[in-house]
C-alpha cells in the first residue's frame, strides 16, 4: 500500500475527498500505540510547517494484555475504544475536517487486533494496523524534520517493540522493528520491584545481541543519534529537571550517555512507588521507565553513541510529512519557515517590514563583520526578521520580550545553541549583556561575534525606522580611513546617538552617517 493512500477516507467531513490533509484546515493524527494511544490536531502551514491546534492522550498499555495472552481481550479493546471515543469528539471540536489512525506493534500482533479495527469503524474511525518497517520509516520522517541533524540513526522505545533506523543527507536507508519495547522487556526481564542488579544486566546483554543480530553498526564521523517517543522524553525530562537547565524545551535537548546511565541507575534502585514521584517523570511510566531505559542505554553504547538528540516529533509528524511527499528539506529552510510562521502569529508582525530589515542588517553585517560564521550570519537574520513579535507584549521591551518568545517558542531546525546565539543577538541588541542562565547555551567562542552582530541590529533597527517605506532599501555602507560610514536617504542631521558610543566600543572605530540619496559606497578597506 503506498504511504499516501492512508489518507484516503481519512475523513470526517465525507464531502471531502483530497487523498492529503488538508492544508489551513485542522486535521487530526491518532496513534493507538503499545503503551498509550494518542491524538494530535495539526494545521499545515506554509512551508509545511505543522502547528499543533490540540493534543490528547490515554495509557493504555495494550502490548502488556497481548504479552500475557496473545490477544488485546475484552477489556483492553473497550478502553481503547472509550480512549477513540474521546479523541474523536476533541477533534471535532477542534474543526478538523480529516482523521488518520493507525495502530502500531501492540494491535498488529494480537490475535484479535481485527476486531477493535471493526470496532472503531463503527465510530467513523478507518483504524489501520502499520507494519514495523513503515512505522520507523515514518517516525524518522517526523523527528528529522525539525533538527539540525544529516545522518546517524533515529530510536523509538515504544511500548511493544524498538524501532530504529539509519539514515544518511537526510534520507531514509534502512529500518529495523525489534521486540525491544518497554513493556515487553520490563514484564520478561525485570520482575522484582525494583529490579536486581542480574536482571537488568541479563536485559541489556539481550538488547545487545538483538541489535547485533540484526546487523545493527556503529555510528561514524559526526553521525547523530536522534531519540523520540515517551520513554526518551521522559528520560530527557528527568534530565533537564536535574541539571537547571536554563530552557525548558525537550525538542533539541542533548542528553548524554553518561548522564542517562545515572538516571537509569537511580530509578532501578528505587520501588515503584518511589519512582513515579521523581520529577521529571509522567507517574504512567514508572513501571516501564528502567525497561525502556536500559534498551536505549544499550542501543547507544552498541552503536557508539555519546549523546543522544531529542525530537519531539515522530510517527505521528512523520504520517503527515509523508503525505506531502516524504522529501526533508535542508534544516537552514525548516529554521526559516518556523520563524516566518511565528511571526505570522502576531498582529505586530508585517512580513514586508521584518525582510527590510533583514536586508539592512545583512548589509551592515557583511561589511562590519565579513569573517563572521554563517551560523552567526543566519541567527542575526532570524533575530531581525522576529523583532517585532516582541511590540506584541510592550514597544519598549520589545527586543527582551522577543528574546523570550524565541527561546519559549519550540521552533522547528534549531539546535539550543543556535536559539541561545539568536536570544542573545536579540538581548544584547538593547545593550543588555546579562544572559543570565540563557549564557550556558553560548560557547566562549561565540560571544564577541554575538555581540557585534548585537550592535549591528541595533544600529539597523534605528536605520530601518528612518528609511521611506515605499522605497526600495538603498543604503552603502562601508569602512573609510575616518572609520565606518552609511550613506542613504536618511534625515539630515541625524546621528544614531543611542549607539554611538556602543559601536565604537564594539568595533574600534566611529560610525558616520551620510544623508544622501545618490551618495557612493565608501570603499570597503578598513
């Protein structure tokens, strides 16, 4: 069946018979997994930027009934249908015209799986059983989307079983379902509360062999390991709870190997009980969390890998990447999209002014500062382009608030550093240089960069309200042996008194402005 053909019937409106989502029109994804079922509404925007509109989710936990008897039985079928019930009238409320539900490990493999697709049927829900190797293809599709990341492997510790892959330019190679999942392995291998110390090593030696069987290798180069999926996130959760980690953002968190052994090593060392209560962790993962922890801690020490990625998007992301055709653009366009789609969320953004200003600064930019990196290049562009969500909150803030609603944001492509250099760009832009616990996310080469590309967006903000609106940007800019000049048509007399004092600090040099029309570019020696 090909991966599009999913969405055919997907409806709930049966007046509407487009075989994708529906773009501007909320559409919904329910995931009826093994350890809980879960629905997202979506709307698609440009670039197929998915915002998300609603989210619900209901534990399951139906790999445990087919573990114990090869079939999900009564009880389980009517809590998943209760759980169907539910997601279909927040979908309905939340005005989405289509419906895609598919069921993974635990409903393929249960003897009885039929009978709860016939069930829901008679809900109006067309639930469609996946097999292993689309379900890891998809989940791949949907966390790479979003991240700075090229090649390596994507995990998903789901309930009833692993599924990994490889990928490489951001294509899929290979995928791999492996009866790995939390549930499964937590039930076979990890019976005391809490687990000994020989049950987990006899769990992990299992995961090591199956992955080794599998023809599973190690990671090469700069190769990444991008996790997904609840158990990751809650392991990551945990994490980021411990350390005060300064953003509160799971999407592009980097969670390291040495670290997640800590975290594993704690919770199996605590009951059950003890262990729901840890912070971090949803009470519903306490008795699968060491399971599914110790599978990924054996899948990155296998493969090599110091640190794991999270994504917070997946399969269900992924159904609906596929259906607009499966491709996954460059990361630096996904970073673009998802800044232009937040600021489109703002009655104080105007597409048409935020890209005049991208141009004055990217001139200023690559003139005042023509080494810097194209990392810094391309955070000084979003942090203009974005500026004006800021006036949202209060006009004289506005590059703090602006600053805040990026890192609060979960944008799409970007690593934490790159969001911390453009929240800094941002801050330091009102000449406030207290990065406070956000200074974690730069690196100590970063900052004189991040500063001058600071200056420059003060210095182009203050342009950019002087120039004609209805012109095109005709600024030249340059460095001449009495230091750095712009010339453009700008009001006579007027001098950026704000930052004078600023710029000559940060480049050495003072800055001149010419207010002429038809002035020369000065030339570009310094």
């Amino acid at each position: 069946m090909p991966p599009t053909s999913l969405w055919d019937d997907a409806r709930v409106d049966p007046d509407r018979a487009e075989a994708t989502p529906d773009r501007g029109r909320p559409f919904a994804v329910i995931d009826v997994g093994s350890n809980s079922a879960r629905m997202v509404v979506f709307r698609a925007n440009e670039g197929e930027h998915l915002d998300v509109v609603e989210d619900v989710r209901a534990p399951l936990r139906l790999a445990r009934d087919v573990g114990a008897r090869g079939e999900l039985g009564d009880e389980a079928i009517a809590r998943t249908l209760d759980a169907l019930h539910d997601f279909l009238a927040v979908a309905r409320a939340a005005g989405a015209g289509r419906i895609l539900a598919i069921a993974t490990a635990a409903v393929r493999d249960a003897r009885d799986g039929d009978r709860l697709v016939a069930e829901a049927r008679t809900l109006g829900i067309d639930l469609r059983p996946i097999d292993g190797e689309l379900e890891a293809r998809l989940g791949f599709l949907g966390a790479v989307h979003d991240l700075p990341v090229t090649s390596g492997f994507t995990l998903d510790v789901g309930g009833g079983s692993l599924e990994l892959t490889r990928f490489t330019e951001r294509r899929f190679d290979r995928g791999w379902s492996l009866p790995l999942g939390s549930l499964v392995v937590s039930d076979r291998f990890l019976p005391s509360d809490p687990p000994t110390p020989e049950e987990r090593r006899r769990l992990a030696a299992h995961a090591t062999e199956t992955l080794g069987a599998c023809g599973v290798v190690e990671l090469r180069g700069k190769e990444s390991l991008v996790g997904i999926g609840g158990t990751v996130r809650n392991l990551a959760r945990i994490d980021l709870r411990r350390t005060g980690y300064p953003l509160r953002l799971l999407h592009g968190y980097e969670l390291a190997e040495r670290r997640l052994a800590r975290i594993v090593d704690d919770l199996a060392e605590r009951p059950m009980a003890r262990r729901g209560r840890v912070p971090g962790l949803n009470p519903d993962r306490a008795d699968t969390i060491v399971g599914g922890g110790t599978v990924v801690l054996a899948t990155m020490r296998h493969i090599g890998a110091r640190k794991l990625v999270v994504s917070s998007r997946g399969l269900r992301e992924g159904l609906v990447l596929d259906a607009f055709g499966g491709e996954l653009p460059p990361a630096s366009y996904v970073r673009q999209i998802s800044i232009a789609t937040l600021g489109a969320r703002f009655r104080t953004w105007d597409r048409r002014v935020a890209e005049r200003r991208v141009e004055v600064a990217t001139r200023l930019h690559a003139a005042l500062d023509p080494g810097a990196r194209p990392a810094l290049a391309e955070a000084l562009e979003h942090a203009a382009r974005i500026l004006d969500v800021g006036r949202a909150i209060d006009h004289y803030d506005r590059f703090e608030h602006a600053a805040m609603i990026v890192t609060a944001a979960d944008l799409a492509g970007f690593t934490h550093r790159r969001l911390g250099i453009c929240s800094a760009i941002l801050r330091q832009a009102d000449d406030d240089t207290r990065l406070g616990p956000y200074a974690r996310l730069l690196d100590d080469v970063d900052r004189p960069g991040v500063l001058r590309a600071a200056t420059t967006l003060a210095l182009a903000d203050e342009l950019h309200r002087r120039l004609p609106p209805d012109r095109p940007v005709s600024i030249a800019c340059g460095w001449t042996a009495n230091g750095f000049e712009v010339a453009g048509p700008l009001p006579a007399g007027w001098r950026p008194r704000a930052i004078v004092d600023r710029f000559a600090a940060v480049f050495g040099r003072p800055i001149t402005i010419v207010p002429s029309d038809g002035a020369a570019e000065p030339a570009p020696g310094r």
